[in-house]
C-alpha cells in the first residue's frame, strides 16, 4: 500500500501527530489517509490536486425552462486563463466545436464560474472546456507557495480525522489489521470547527 499522489496529507506527518516510530503501522495508516481523503474530495465534491481537465463536457442553456448565464466547473480555483472553452455548433451528423471569444465571458478562478455576457448555446453535453485547477501539494515544502498552496486548514481536518479513525481502532485491538471491507464513517468523526473547514471547500453549485 502506497499514499495516492493526491492525498491532503502525509504518512511522515500523521506519524510525526501521533509519535510514532518504525514502520509497522504504516500500511493501515496509508489506508486512512487514501480512505479520508477520498472521503473529503466527495464531501467537498471536488478534486484537491491540482490537475489539468481536458475537453470536459457540459449542458448549454434553456434546459428546464433555464436561460443559462454561468457555467460552475468540476474543479476549482482555476489557474490562469481557461485553456479553452468552446460550444458544439452545426448538426449532430457534422458537429464542429467554436471556440469562445475572451470577451464573451468573464472567469471567477476561485470559484469556478463563468460568467457569460450573453447566455450559453442551448444544447445537451454541447459545452466542453479545458483548464488546470487544484493547489499545488508538496509537503517537502509546505511554506513555499511556488510549491505548495494547499490551504493548511485543510491538511489540519484531514490528519485530525485520520488520527482519530487510527485511535479509534486501536482501542479495540485493530491497530494493526488491514481495512478489509470495513467500513468507516468519516463523518462521525467531525467536530463543529472541521465541519465548518470542509463546507468552505465545498464545490459551489447555485449562484
């Protein structure tokens, strides 16, 4: 077992919280943090990382009555400029993609919105864009922000609740097993101020 390249945290920090030595725990604790990190990016609706998104696909305007302004993307904040951004013109037997023109719309990176001066093309899976969002992780340098953006209260959540998953077993003899198919309710485990942290993160979905 092996940390995911886009976990919010680290097995040398959960260890360096819990002062633990040696490498015998390692394999469980890789498994909370892989099992609570894919439970936050759910949670938060929203890939961490950051990545970039090529060609992502979606509805237009006027569906369900709806003359669409705005377009929310998957993943946010946005770095830089859209890559590109465009809408399926022509006929379904001989579709071609136009491009959007920089003026047509306005970018809230942070967010994740576009904005539109006019409204989106009508049409079903006729908007594709491309782009690079998420924070930078790289924990070898965590005070570095040309390395690493990745807010720090949100690394904090994250090996809150892995430490308190690894005590939680530990205090009934399971410290050392593998997670199997058991079955861990992150949830739980949340206090009132990291609720507050994961719903800040939380993809914006209405505006």
């Amino acid at each position: 077992m092996a940390v995911i390249t886009y976990a919010i945290t680290t097995l040398t920090r959960v260890k360096s919280r819990l002062n633990i030595s040696g490498t015998t725990l390692d394999t469980v604790l890789e498994e909370l943090i892989n099992a609570m990190t894919d439970w936050i990016e759910n949670f938060c609706d929203r890939r961490f990382k950051e990545t970039a998104y090529s060609n992502e696909v979606y509805d237009g305007g006027n569906l369900d009555g709806l003359r669409k302004k705005w377009l929310i993307l998957k993943n946010c904040p946005v770095v830089g400029s859209l890559t590109a951004f465009s809408y399926m013109a022509g006929v379904p037997s001989t579709p071609y993609w136009t491009a959007f023109l920089r003026d047509d719309y306005d970018l809230n990176g942070d967010s994740g919105i576009i904005k539109l001066f006019s409204v989106l093309p009508n049409g079903f899976r006729n908007i594709r864009v491309s782009y690079t969002a998420g924070y930078k992780i790289d924990f070898t340098a965590p005070t570095d922000p040309t390395k690493h953006t990745l807010p720090f209260d949100l690394s904090n959540v994250a090996e809150r609740l892995v430490i308190k998953e690894f005590k939680r077993r530990e205090a009934v003899g399971k410290a050392q097993e593998s997670l199997g198919d058991s079955s861990i309710t992150w949830r739980d485990g949340l206090e009132k101020e990291d609720l507050e942290v994961l719903e800040r993160y939380k993809r914006t979905i209405f505006v």
